[in-house]
C-alpha cells in the first residue's frame, strides 16, 4: 500500500475562537448532525466545575485551558484523492481493500480551553492522559528553554553564565 500525504490549513489566529469544547469519557459511532443543545447542557458549579448527564449516566467536568503558547484546533478531513490496492493476502483473507487517502485537514474551530468530563467525579491530571499531556507540553518548553544564562538565588541581578564555570578533577563546580 503506497503511503498518502497529509495538508493541515489552520485558521489564523485572529479568528474568533469557540471555546464550547467538550472531551467526553465515550465513544460515539455516529458521524451526523445532533441537537446536542438539547440533550447535553452542562451546569456551572460555583467553583469553576460542570456537572451534566449523558444517556442517563452523570458526568463531572473541569475546564481545563491550554497555554498561552499553544493554540487548539478541531480538524476536519477533505479527501483529496484516493487511491485504492488490492492486497490479496489481506484480501484472501478479510476479503476487503486496503485504502490510501491523500488528506487535507483544515480548521473546524479554534479554542483555548475545554472542558474534560468524568464519570461519576472530576477528571485529575494525575489519572487523564490528556490533562497530563498539556502539563508535559509546558514542561519541554522548560526543559527545552536557553539556559545559558542563571539567575542566582539570592536576587542579585547579576547573571552568572555557564561558561563562568570550571570542573575540578573531584567534579565540584567551581567558579573562575
């Protein structure tokens, strides 16, 4: 099967951004219109919380924004050409064609924040895949970050730089 290719066309950045994005714990084999309006409307609690029902079972949110350096998009696909090959292993056996898409993904909506719902309680950073993937994103920009220069800990304003500083033989740091 011949690998396809993938365009992404995000909005800018001046556009209005939606920020009525919901990651529900579920799975919907559905790919329709729904009145959603309708069927789903999350309560505010006080502190900052949502509680809603879905198909009868209560669910707990909490809205969760995402960095300043990060923009969130929800794609859409438009195929742009398909190209189909009969593998007949696969064939012979499931009796189904393996499909290549070339895809264009462009920008549905933009958001800066969303909300994650649970089961029965708040969703945790330490326990959602998802919350802990944005705390990792602002980590690599920490870890990724220059850090020729330190600031010392008692405030001087005075940067030492990490060239000022030599190894002795016993490994201490010492500076020059």
């Amino acid at each position: 099967m011949s690998a396809g290719y993938c365009t992404i066309y995000l909005k800018s950045s001046d556009d209005k951004l939606n920020n009525n994005l919901h990651l529900l714990p579920c799975s919907v084999d559905y790919d329709g219109s729904a009145k959603t309006h309708s069927y789903f409307v999350p309560v505010r609690k006080e502190d900052d919380t949502y509680e809603a029902n879905f198909r009868g079972r209560r669910l707990c949110g909490r809205k969760v924004e995402l960095s300043e350096m990060y923009a969130g998009h929800v794609l859409g696909s438009v195929m742009a050409s398909q190209n189909v090959e009969q593998n007949n292993a696969f064939e012979e056996k499931f009796s189904e064609l393996q499909c290549a898409e070339d895809l264009e993904l462009h920008t549905i909506e933009g958001f800066e924040d969303l909300i994650i719902w649970d089961h029965d309680r708040l969703p945790l950073a330490s326990d959602d895949d998802f919350i802990s993937s944005l705390a990792w994103l602002d980590l690599s920009t920490s870890i990724h970050a220059d850090c020729s220069t330190v600031i010392p800990e008692n405030n001087d304003s005075t940067a030492v730089s990490a060239d000022d500083h030599t190894s002795s033989s016993n490994g201490d740091v010492k500076g020059e």
